[in-house]
C-alpha cells in the first residue's frame, strides 16, 4: 500500500523535529519501578513546594461548576492581572500556558518563509519549532558567554525579520540581560519588528527590567508571563502575553474561544493573592541554588550563574549522567536537543530533594573522570 497521506502532509512537519520535554514522573515509575511518590523531578523548572494552596482551595470550591464553560475572555484573572501589573484589560491576552502566545505570535507575524524569526542560539526550544511548523524563516545569533548578544541581534535584523525572541532570563542557560542594555537594545529595534520579552522567570528576579513600560511607548513589544514557574500552576496550562491594544486585538482573534480552562483561570487568580507561597518559594530558590553552586564548586564542575529557578551544569556527557539519575529515581534535563550534550539543566528542589541530588553525584561522576584519565 502507498502511503498516499504523508505525500499530502503539510511539509513543514516532517522537517519539525518534535520537543523533547522533561521525563514525567508516570513514565519513570513505569520504567523502572519506582513509585511516584519516591520519584525526584528536577527536570522542567516547576515549582518543588507545589501550587499555592489559594489555588487549590479556589479548584476545590468551583470543582461543581466544570460542566460550564469557562469564560472565554477570562474576565476576573484579566481583571485581578491589569490591577496588580497597573495596566488595562486590553492589554493582556490569556493563553494555554504561555506556550500558546508564543504559538500566537507566529499566527500574527510569522507564518511564511518570507517572514523571519530571530532568536538566540541557545534558545527556548519552542521558538524554533513554531519556525519550523509555520514555515517561517528563522535565524538563530549565536550568544556570547552563555547570555544574548544583543548587538549581534539587532544587527541580523533585515528586511524579512519580523519577530525577534528573546527570554530574559533565558532557558536553558539561566543568564540575564542588564536592564540598561534591555532597554538601549528594545529601543534600537525598528518599530517594524516585533520583539516578544519572554519572562517565564522573571519572578525570580531580585530588580526586574520596567518592561511594562515599554508597552505604554512602543508598538511592538510583547511580555510573555507564565503562572508555570513561581506560581506553580505549571500542570493546569495558564500563562499570558501582555502586549499594546493593536497586537492584543489581533492575539484575541488568533487564538481558539476557550484556549485557557475554568480551573485554571480560577486558580491563577487565586495564586496572585498568596505572597507568601512567592516568598517562601524565592527563599528556597536563592538557598537551593547556592547549595547547589557550592556543590558543583566541590564537585569541580563549571556551571553557569543562573537568574533563573535553575542551573546550567556541564558534566561533560549530559546523557550519560541523565540516565545515571534515572536509575536513582531523579530526573534532571540532558541539554543535547540544545546542542548542549556535555551539558545538563538541573530545577533547584527542596532541601531534602537537593541533598539525595548532591549525594549521589560523585558516585554518578566518577566512571567519566576514570575515563577522562585513561
Ligand atoms: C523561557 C520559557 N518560555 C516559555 C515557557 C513555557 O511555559 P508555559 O507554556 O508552561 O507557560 C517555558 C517553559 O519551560 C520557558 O522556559
């Protein structure tokens, strides 16, 4: 039999290569036998103290009402969103984790190979497989010491270019742009060009840019923010893009009726209320990552000072050492698909799932650093 329908497939997906997330939790258990509750997942920057536990009491007390449709406009989180951020309603656009603004934008800017998408080298990964699916032209800028280079951006801007990506701070390498040099590079980018500030981990940043305010002068910058990361609501898919009226309009029609779930919605709501969970969740976060910047110290592996809720750590064979922690029940992030093989992105966890980390590295190094010595 032919296969007549891969030759009526839409192109652009059989060059896409699909994203690799972190291992799940079931998957392992599966796998090996372990039980979940025993599993350590250290793989996807979520958030090791779990969701706000407002979030949880708002699903349990709208649970009866999952038959109902949600509203589609997302009205009370868009609402309780514009008055802490001090912006309009009009200005945000919710979506089925943020992932799904990214999606939005290429629905709006770039959806042929006329159209151009720049993003750095060591990127989030799913910038480049929106390029990829929409058959959009893209061009990845190499990066300088792990960080952006904005100047070698700004200058790969050309006539096609049409949306530039940039995550402040990135994924996977955890660095951050200065604010100053933020602000000179988004206000050298032609208005044409729209430039999409990813700040999934922006909450974890002590003096974060007033990006914000950019939205209030300049037509073209989009914020991307997620209740993934501090928020912990990672599972229930919520995040937003923040953009001017005229992007925001047109993000609004792009996207489907009912792209984010009545759960969800409630329980971003609720979590804005719950400083304490962010401030107990930034504390572990700084203590964990400096547990873990001393551990590597003594474990002489070089890693990179991250801004973010996790660290970048080169171990000279990413995969090996994934597959090492999976035998211990712990799940971190090989960084190959990143072009990064020596490399391994590690979530900072509680202290207790720190501790089990730290403890079994040595064991996991050491047939590498007889290897290196041969
Ligand atoms: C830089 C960056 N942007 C966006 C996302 C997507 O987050 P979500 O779709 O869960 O909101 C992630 C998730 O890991 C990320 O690291």
């Amino acid at each position: 039999m032919t296969n007549i329908i891969s030759t009526q497939i839409n192109p652009s997906l059989t060059k896409l290569t699909p994203y690799e997330p972190g291992k799940p939790i079931e998957e392992l258990a599966r796998e090996y036998g372990f039980s979940p509750n025993e599993i350590i997942k250290l793989a996807s920057n979520e958030n090791p103290l779990g969701p706000s536990p407002f979030a949880v009491e708002a699903i349990a007390k709208n649970l009866h009402k999952i038959h109902l449709y949600p509203d589609g406009n997302g009205y009370a989180l868009k609402k309780a969103l514009a008055a802490s951020l001090d912006i309009d309603t009009e200005n945000i656009v919710l979506g089925n984790g943020s992932n799904e603004i990214i999606e939005l934008l290429f629905h709006l800017f770039a959806s042929s190979p006329t159209e151009e998408v720049l993003f750095s080298k060591y990127a989030f990964a799913v910038y480049k497989l929106m390029a990829e699916l929409f058959g959009a032209s893209f061009k990845e800028v190499d990066d300088r010491s792990f960080s952006h280079d904005l100047q070698s951006i700004l200058h790969s801007i050309g006539p096609k270019t049409k949306l530039i990506f940039i995550a402040n701070p990135n994924n996977p390498t955890g660095t951050r742009i200065p604010n100053e040099q933020l602000y000179e590079f988004l206000d050298a980018v032609p208005e044409r060009v729209v430039v999409a500030i990813d700040e999934a981990y922006i909450d974890f940043v002590p003096d974060p840019p007033q990006t914000l305010s950019f939205i209030k002068k300049r037509e073209n910058i989009v914020i991307l923010r997620t209740f993934s990361k501090m928020h912990g609501l990672a599972g229930l898919r919520i995040g937003y893009g923040i953009a001017p009226k005229s992007i925001a309009n047109y993000l609004q029609r792009a996207r489907q009726p009912f792209n984010t779930n009545f759960l969800a919605q409630v329980a971003a709501t609720a979590s804005l209320e719950d400083k304490q969970h962010i401030l107990q969740t930034l504390k572990i976060t700084e203590e964990g990552k400096k547990r873990l910047e001393d551990g590597f110290n003594r474990l002489g592996l070089r890693f990179i000072p991250s801004s973010a809720n996790f660290i970048l750590v080169h171990v000279g064979d990413g995969d090996y050492v994934f597959k090492s922690f999976l035998k211990k029940g712990i799940i971190i992030r090989p960084m190959k698909s990143y072009g990064l093989a020596e490399w391994v992105r590690i979530t900072v966890g509680t202290p207790e799932q720190l501790s089990k980390l730290l403890e079994a590295f040595p064991s996991i190094l050491l047939p590498l650093r007889t290897l290196d010595k041969k």
